[in-house]
C-alpha cells in the first residue's frame, strides 16, 4: 500500500496521474509530455464511479454501503495528484522539507458530468517512521481557516505529531485562501442604514440576499455551488487519503474540523485508526445552543463576579442579569451612540436597540484582545459598561456588522448550511430559554433554504451514532463556539473513547499556543502520546485511564472596570 | 478553442489532435536549450509549417470571477498548464504554471490573443488594483486577454514551492559596503540554490528560455496560432526573448519599459543622463532654482558621495518597525548601491509624486540631513526575502563581453551602480546556463511593434527603446516626455493625463494590419508625448524624514 508512496518520495518526481475518463492515454506515453504514469497498487480500479453518500429514504441503502464500505475500504475512485518538494520556513527562519500536492477531485459527486477542482494537500514526512503506520490527517476549522505554515507554533506541532507518522494537512475545497487554484468566491453583504437600530430579521435578509445574488453569480459562472458541502469534503479526505497511499488515518481537527472528522467516521469509519479532537461539534450541532452558549458565558460571570477588581462593581442579580437588562432597556428605548471609527478619524452616529446586543452579546473576538482568553477577560467588562450606560464598544461592533469592509468566502455558508438541523433539534433550540437573549444561529436560519446552495444531508447522516476507533476529545469550559456540552454529549457515542475538560479553556485549547501547550506542557505532552501509542500492543482504554478527567489551567486576568473603557482602548490600539 | 471553452476541465483536445497531424509531417523541434544549437533552432523556426506544433501539455481551466477594490467584476477562465520544469532535460517533473484568460468583449474571428507578460521577474500581476482591471478591459476590446505567471515566483497563484532568497541583515554601525553586500548576496544565493536543488526542484529550469517556451505552450494549449505580446520591463524583455525563438507566432507587440536582449544590465551612463533630464526640469522651477547650488543637483550628489566616501556619517531614526530610536552609519556605497535614484522609497502615492520629491532629496543630502538616506538604508540592510527567480532568470540571459566591457568603461559607474547585484550571483553554481551569445544579439524585427518609452525612466532608460528602434523593420517608440518605467501601466501617466492618445496606443493592439499597414497606423501617432510638467517639491516643505507615515 506504500508502494506509491516511497515511489514519490525515492524518485523526487512528481506523479501525475490521469482521469480514468480522460479521452486517450496516447499522449501520456509521449515522452514530451515528461509527465510520469503511476503504476500505483494502491488503486486498482475505481470503486464506484461516484461516492454518493446513502440518503435516508431506506435501510437497505444503508446497508449496501456498510457492506461495501467495510469490504473495499482502501479503494477510492483514482485521482490525478500533483506533489511537488517544498520547504516551510517559519517566521524565525526554522526549515521543514515537505511535499505540496494538489489532488484533483471532483467538483460535485452528485454530477457525473463535473468537472474537477485542484485541492491542495501538503505532507511533512514521520520522523521516525514506523511501518504500515496510519498518517496524521490534520484537518482546519472555520469553515474558511487554512494552516498557517509560517507560525512557529505550527511548526511546533506538526514536529510534535510526525514523530511516527506522517502529517499530512488537507485543504478545505471551495476555500479561496488556500493554495493551488480557487475561484475567487466570495461576497459581501450590504451595508445597512446606521440611523435605524439593528433588526435580527433585516439583518438575517440582507445576508440571504447577498448569498443568494452571489450563488446565482458563481453558478452561472460555470462553478457548481452544489458541490461545497460536507459530503464532498468528506470524500476529498477518502480520495486524498486512497491517493497519497494509505489505508487507515488518524483524524484531528478543532471546530469545524472535529465536525468534518465526525462526518468521516460516520461514512468511512473503517479507514479511521483513531482520532484527536477538539472544539467539539456533533454532526447535529452546527446550530448552537443558545442555553449552553449562556451557560459558558455564566461560568465566566461567576469567576470575573468573585475577581477582586469587580469587587462592589457587580450590580444585583450578577452580571448575566445584567446582560438581560441592558437587553431589555435597549429594546424598550433605543439609542443613538456617537463614536469615532477604529480605522479613520471619522465620528458616525449609530442607533442600538437590543437586537443589536443579541447578535454582539457573545462576540468576545471584538473586544480587541491579542488572543481569544485574553479577548474573554475583556468580557465582563464589556457588559459591566453596557449596563453603566457606556454603549460605545456595542457600537463599535454593530458598526463592523453593519458596513463590512471584507469579503465572506461563499463556501463557507454552502458548507456549514449543507450539515443543516434535525427538525428535533432545531425545534429543541428555539424553545431554549436563552434564544430570547443571544443569536447564535442567525445566519443559519437566514441562509438554509437560499437556492443555488448544496442539498442538506439527512437526519439519518446527523444522528449520534456509537464511535468504535479511539477518540480523544478535550474542550475548554468557556468556550463560546462549541460548549463543553457539545462534548460531553459526543461522549456518550465514544466506545472507546474519553473527554478533557480544559478548565478556563476558550475554543480550540489544544491548538491555541496560549492554552494548554504554555500553561501545562507535561500534559499536553501525555495528550500527544495518543497520537503515537500502538494501541495493538497497548489497549487505548488502558492509556485513557492513565488521562486526567480534568485539567485547570491558570485563573483569567480580568480586565479591571477600572481601566479605560474598552472603546478608548481600541481606538488606542489603532493609534487614533 | 470551443472545446476549451465549453469544457472547464479540459485536456486541449483539439490542439493535441491538430498537432498529431503536424507532427506526422514535419521534423521534430529541436530544443534550444543549453546547446549551442541556435543557428539550426532558428531555421527550423522559420519553417512555416512547425509554427503552431508544440509539446502537448496538460491544461487545467477553472471559471473566475476577477472583483477590482472598486468591485467591478469580469468573469474570466483561470488555468494551470503543467510545463516541464526543465525542458533541456528529458527526465524533468513538470511544474503547473497559472495563467488566465479574459474573453474578447467583440470577438473577432481568428484573431490572436494579447499576451501579457508581467516584469520583475518576481512579479505578479495585481488584478484587484482599478489600473489593472482597466488596461485588461481596454486590451480584450477585439482580442482575448491572456496572462502569463512566472515560473517559480512563489507570489504567483497555483503550487510553487517557496522559492524565495534570504538574505541576512547587515549591520547598522557599519557603512554599506558593495563589496560585502556583493559576497554575502553570492553566499545566500548559493546557499538557496544548493538548498533547493537537493530538495528536488531543478533551479537550472528557472530560465528565460524555459519562460519563454511556457508562452509558447500556453499559446499552443489553448489553440492559438500568433499571439500579441504585450510586457514592460522585464516583461518586454520576455517578449523581445519570445520573439527572437518564436517570430512566426507572433502577431505584433507593445511594450514599454524597453529591454532588449543584451540589456538585462543597465548602463550606468544612461541611467545618469535620465536623472539629469529629471534634475535639469526642476532646476528649472522658478520656485526651486534659488536652492540649487552651484553645478546643479547632480554635481550636489557627486559632492555627497564623495564626501560619505571619506566622512561616513552616523544618524539616528526612528525605525519604524520597532518605534525605538537607531542608529544607522552611512557611507558613499548606500547611494551607489541604489539609494541615489530610490525614489519609490519617498512612499508616495505614485511614481510622479515619488519623483517630484528627489530633487527635494539630493538637496536634504547636500544640507546634511541623512535621515531619509538612514530610513532607505534600515530597509536595505534588513533581511531581505526575494524571487529566487529575480536572480536566476536575469542572469539566465546575462550579458555580452562586449556590453559588459562598455558598461564597466563607464564614468558614471562611480556614482550608481545599477548592476552590482548581476555580478555578485552571475557566476553562482546551481543556477541556470545563460543563454548563447546569438540569442542576446539584436536582429531585424519584422512584426509590428509599438514601443513606449518614458525619459525619466531610471529602471530601464529611454536610451534602451531607441537602441532597440533601430532593429524595427515595421515600428515605432512613442518617447512619453515626463514619463518613468512603465508610463502606460501607472494609472497617473499615460492613462490619466492623456487618455485619447492612451486609447491611441491601445488602437495598435486592436487593428487589423491585413487592411491598412501597421507603418500606416504607426504614422497617425506622435514621436512624443509630453505629460504635464511635474511640480517639484521645494526644500520649504518639511523634510521627507518627518513627513514619512508613523
């Protein structure tokens, strides 16, 4: 199964491989073309024409897929795949020689006529490999994230995870920041009237709206929206995975990419060899919670409440019933903030209501912190000056929600909308307590039914479903993306698996350099070891046992109500 | 070319399908490339029937929408071609090199294609500047647009490996040193080439010749018979290569910033006479002529250089990433090495903007504020991060003996150096073979081509285009009076100041020469055309120093 693998990397060549429907094989054995025809074992024939996943109008389908999936689990449709020697350097001028690729894959599975689409793959080699050994299949979140090869503590951890085996990093389709060759697709919503308050439903319209005009643009353009979903990605890492060689992977992925992991396990759980997890997301959990998202933001109003620097400044009822007074105050009487923008001397005015403060309430990456923990200890705050009267930051973020200066990658909606909701589950979340005071699911609820978008996928695909290979999950208890809830909900599925809660830990505190690998790295070190255990030889339960339930990490510096407020601050950092 | 436009993915079916018909009949090509094969390259190129045969390559064409800042949008294909990486050698990978293609608004029936072919090397077209977007709107009125990337430019959209060139920072205490800067840039690049030829990429395919094919193959791919090329700078050298090894495909050319063949160097005597014109026009201003000592401005920069020659300075600046105060000595070799014609450093909005500000510069000098020579010098002496290719490709073509003798004969080679780069990394091991003697020499070109050239240009000195006039058989140069590298590509030239003569220019591109002469139509264009008279800064405005951004 390597065979094409040590092919690639003895010969220093590229191997370029062709379409099985490609017209006439004549030109390939021209040696003016200089391209190479792999002689690759690892593929033998194509499967099946098209990887489409079962939808859920029979068992039986189901059933014929398990069957096929668990027989001819290496085989994959052939795919053409460019690889290329690189070199990363990072930032401190520190050198990792690794293959870049692109594989060429099709732009919708559901359409035998599609054309195909260059997704770009990169491989840095184990460095003391092991044979037969499963790769580290490193997968992004966001939706719209890409690796950034020039951080050092990347490079960090790719050296920390290809110890034995292979790293190997796979893009997200359809994502225009990634290397290789992506339409640009991407749109930008209207800017709305500052002289009105904020409205959840016109802004829920305005970005419907613009989505759509945008799909309808790409599509007549000739790309196949259809295909950016997370069916496609799913088997962009099935084919990649058949492509590079390998049978088996070990998946890893935060946010997003612990999602599109549970997508890969549930359709092709026989290729995964075990997985390492954060930023919990179910299949069912795109939509979050608005109760849980509250209770992560109460975990953190209990600690900032008993912070010496909010002591005799917490107002009765503590400062989540602060929040929902401001909320209400700003519904009932609405305001006009003047402030002055962060990137020009200009001073606009701008109107709030609480719909405002519904869609911003949660938005911790406002509050111009320079990490994510450091943005949750500007938090409380942010609502303390809220309820003080002090509506200047609100302003400031429903300014940039109002006039947006950048571009939105289309895919990114095609994608997250494409996993959709259970009408079980969506009707659960509109009737939490909490939907009357956050927002989280705005542009979900906008956007689900906008044509020219990708089909959602069933609840049969969305359903928890028990997870056979090992799986390590850890989420952090103040997570405002994905709630420790998302995870300990996964974790009733794992059969053999375990959760770490990360105390004080915002989203991702395995990949966040500031979070569990600064404050805690003898941990974090055993954590890594999953990655390499042979689990033939040592069962994974005994390891799991070896792992702490819990891991605290430092108490959050808070900022203190008494210094500037957080609006002054931003503009500071701005230099105006 | 209707199979490659209704296909997004597409294997040029039908060029390959036309070229399996020319190949049954005539001779296989013979690669120019590292032979001394020049003379029977040439014969077979002018073979008539071989024009349009070409290796089959691989073509990969994807849908784009090109969005402007000003969102303006035009729908376009995107393509990579997978292209030998190095084409002398039969083993070679391929590479994938990105190009698109903008549709003709008013498609005329077989009419060739405008190539563009952007500078540098080591540059990649920005299509989301408004400039951009309008000269490939007003090029693709009659002809497609297509858009060539350079090979190995990292910068460039697709898959290339990070080929860049690190060079350390040098010392702030110590005056810049040619001699120095000279070693340590052959070190790193020796270093760069070694690093990366063991990784498995073949530098020596980062070449002229292999760039110039690229064109050839694209051509061919997207089933082309002639193209229109159209480059500044570096990009007009890239056609001059192209139509020296390809004539029979080429349809016409307009190029600008002109470098013929032999001119990968500059001289030093003519970049000295360019910024004569420029200092003669603002001694000139009523308003700037009290300042001007005695000799003129350039007498004043001799007089610097001599004077950090024996006096290296020290002078403190704020810098400007860190915000802490430094230190910086200077010496004689600062200017020489560039400082003395880098006005893009003055960080103005455009280039004439940037120019009115040097008379304004040479006289801070003369008076003894070094601050704006300390701040070019904190980033010339940073690390620096270049296109491998800068280096590889430029001296891929190298220079004549006897060129290079001229231009080492040179008077003002004692005050500018425009040069000391080539010969610090022309002899390095790793790089690319320079191309044979022949191939640098000027010969006849029997294609129409429109050269714009303007007279203060101090990257490629008008004396180049009319260098280069003398081999048009069916030619022009518009001499753009005011005008600095590339006066038809900065928006506030040409485009802005004089758009019917503009749109004159771009007519050379849309006419057909079949009915009416191209000589007829070069007839209707002025020999000159004069931009309005820059407005020079006066030593009564603060210092460039103070007025630099944070």
């Amino acid at each position: 199964m390597h065979s094409m693998k040590s092919m690639v990397i003895n010969n220093s060549v590229n191997v370029l491989r062709f379409i099985s429907s490609r017209p006439s094989s004549g030109a390939a054995k021209n040696k003016q073309s200089l391209l190479i025809e792999s002689d690759s074992t690892a593929q033998r024939k194509p499967a099946r024409s098209f990887l489409r996943r079962p939808r859920g109008d029979s068992l039986l389908a189901m059933l014929i897929a398990a069957t096929i999936s668990t027989t001819v689990q290496a085989e994959a449709p052939k795919r053409d795949i460019y690889l290329t020697p690189d070199i990363i350097t990072d930032e401190t001028g520190r050198t990792m020689a690794i293959e870049r690729g692109l594989i060429f894959v099709p732009e919708n599975r559901r359409d035998p006529d599609t054309r195909m689409i260059p997704l770009h793959v990169f491989r840095a080699p184990a460095l003391a490999p092991e044979t037969g050994r499963a790769p580290f299949i490193y997968l992004e979140g966001g939706p719209g994230y890409v690796f950034l090869e020039e951080k050092p503590d990347k490079l960090d951890l790719i050296n920390s995870l290809r110890q034995t085996r292979d790293f190997v990093y796979i893009g997200q389709r359809g994502n225009t920041d990634e290397r290789g060759l992506v339409p640009n697709m991407a749109f930008r919503a209207p800017s709305a009237p500052l002289d009105k308050p904020g409205s959840l439903k016109e802004t829920g319209r305005r970005l419907a709206d613009s989505y759509e005009r945008a799909l309808r643009r790409w599509n007549d353009a000739g790309v196949d929206m259809r295909g950016y979903d997370m069916d496609n990605a799913v088997d962009d890492i099935y084919e990649t995975r058949a492509a590079l060689g390998y049978d088996k992977i070990v998946l890893c992925g935060c946010s997003f990419g612990a999602q599109w992991s549970f997508a890969y396990i549930k359709r092709w759980p026989e290729t995964v060899d075990r997985a390492l997890l954060s930023g919990i997301e179910p299949l069912d959990f795109t939509y979050d919670s608005p109760d849980w998202l509250w209770a992560t933001a109460a975990r953190v109003a209990e600690e900032a409440e008993a912070y010496s620097a909010f002591a005799g400044r917490v107002p009765e009822g503590g400062l989540m019933k602060a929040l929902q007074t401001v909320i209400k105050r700003l519904d009932e009487t609405p305001v006009t903030v003047d402030v002055k923008t962060p990137n020009a001397d200009d001073i606009v005015s701008i109107r709030l209501n609480g719909d405002d403060l519904r869609i911003g309430a949660l938005n911790i990456w406002a509050l111009g912190g320079s990490f994510e923990q450091s943005n949750l200890a500007r938090w409380p705050k942010f609502v303390l000056e809220l309820y003080e009267g002090d509506y200047r930051m609100l302003a400031l973020i429903a300014l940039a929600d109002r006039t947006p200066q950048y571009d939105e990658q289309l895919f990114i909606l095609a994608m997250d909308n494409s996993l959709g909701i259970s009408p079980a589950r969506d009707k659960k979340l509109r009737a939490d307590t909490a939907s009357q005071w956050i927002a989280p699911n705005l542009w979900y609820e906008a956007t689900r039914n906008v044509a020219g978008a990708p089909p959602e996928v069933d609840d049969d695909f969305r359903k928890d479903a028990p997870i056979d290979p090992p799986v390590l999950m850890f989420s952090g208890d103040f997570d405002l993306s994905t709630p420790i809830e998302n995870a300990r909900h996964a974790e009733k599925f794992l059969n053999n698996g375990k959760l770490i809660t990360v105390k004080r830990a915002t989203h991702c505190p395995l990949w966040d350099y500031t979070l569990l690998r600064a404050q805690r790295p003898e941990e974090t070190e055993a954590i890594y070891r999953f990655v390499d255990l042979d689990f033939e030889k040592t069962p994974a339960s005994s390891y799991f046992e070896k792992l702490p339930a819990t891991i605290t990490l430092d108490p959050l510096e808070f900022a203190s109500p008494e210094t500037p407020a957080l609006y002054e601050q931003i503009l500071a950092q701005a230099g105006r | 070319m209707a199979a490659v436009l209704n296909n997004f993915f597409c294997w040029t079916i039908a060029s390959r399908t036309r070229l399996k018909k020319e190949i049954r009949t005539r001779l296989r090509r013979i690669r120019l490339i590292g032979l001394a094969a020049t003379a029977t390259a040439a014969a077979l190129s002018t073979s008539a029937a071989a024009q349009t045969a070409a290796p089959p390559r691989e073509v990969y064409l994807a849908p784009d929408i090109l969005t402007d800042q000003n969102g303006r949008m035009m729908t376009l294909e995107r393509g990579l071609i997978f292209v030998p990486e190095n084409r002398s050698n039969p083993d070679s990978r391929s590479i994938p090199l990105h190009f698109f293609r903008a549709p003709a608004k008013k498609p005329e029936p077989d009419r060739a294609p405008v190539v563009y072919l952007p500078g540098g090397p080591g540059y990649e077209l920005d299509t989301t500047l408004p400039n951009v977007f309008d000269f490939i709107d007003r090029m693709r009125k009659t002809r497609d647009v297509i858009y060539v990337s350079q090979r190995g430019y990292p910068g460039a959209s697709g898959l290339i490996p990070e080929l860049w060139l690190s060079t350390p920072s040098a010392a702030l205490d110590k005056p810049a040193s040619m001699s120095k800067a000279s070693a340590q840039l052959a070190r790193s690049y020796k270093k760069a080439l070694s690093v990366w030829n063991k990784a498995g990429v073949d530098m020596t395919g980062y070449d002229v010749l292999n760039a110039v094919d690229d064109v050839y193959d694209i051509r061919a791919a997207l089933g082309y018979e002639k193209i229109a090329l159209r480059g500044c700078s570096f990009g007009s050298q890239w056609s001059f290569s192209y139509i020296k090894r390809w004539p029979e495909t080429v349809d016409r050319a307009l190029l600008s910033g002109v470098e013929p063949l032999d001119f990968a160097y500059d001289s030093a005597d003519w970049l000295w006479a360019s910024m004569a014109r420029v200092a003669a026009e603002a001694e000139a201003q009523p308003d700037f002529a009290p300042h001007i000592p005695e000799g003129g401005l350039l007498e004043v920069l001799k007089a610097v250089i001599n004077r950090l020659e024996k006096n290296p300075v020290s002078v403190d600046v704020v810098h400007p990433e860190t915000n802490q105060m430094v230190s910086v000595r200077l010496g004689a070799d600062d200017l020489r090495m560039g400082a003395a014609k880098n006005f893009y450093a003055f960080d103005k909005d455009n280039d004439l903007e940037n120019l009115a500000y040097w008379p304004k510069f040479i006289l801070e000098l003369y008076n003894g504020d070094y601050r704006m020579l300390a701040m070019m010098a904190l980033s010339s002496r940073s690390e620096g991060n270049e296109a491998l290719i800068a280096q590889t490709i430029d001296n891929s073509l190298g220079i004549s003996t006897a060129r290079d003798k001229r231009l080492k004969a040179e008077k003002a080679r004692q005050w500018v150096d425009p040069n000391w780069y080539f010969y610090a990394t022309r002899n390095v091991a790793g790089a690319p073979p320079t191309v044979p003697a022949n191939f640098r020499e000027d010969t006849p070109i029997d294609v129409p081509v429109l050269l714009v050239s303007g007279d203060y240009d101090w990257s490629t000195p008008i004396e180049n285009a009319e260098h280069a006039e003398e081999f048009l058989i069916d030619g022009k140069l518009i001499t753009v009076g005011g005008g600095t590298h590339c006066p038809l590509w900065n928006g506030e030239q040409l485009p802005a100041q004089r758009p019917d003569l503009t749109e004159a220019i771009y007519r050379f591109l849309d006419m057909d020469f079949e009915n009416g002469s191209a000589a007829d139509y070069l007839d209707t264009l002025p020999a000159t055309i004069n931009l309005d008279r820059l407005r020079y800064e006066t030593p009564a405005t603060p210092a460039l120093y103070e007025q630099l951004d944070g």
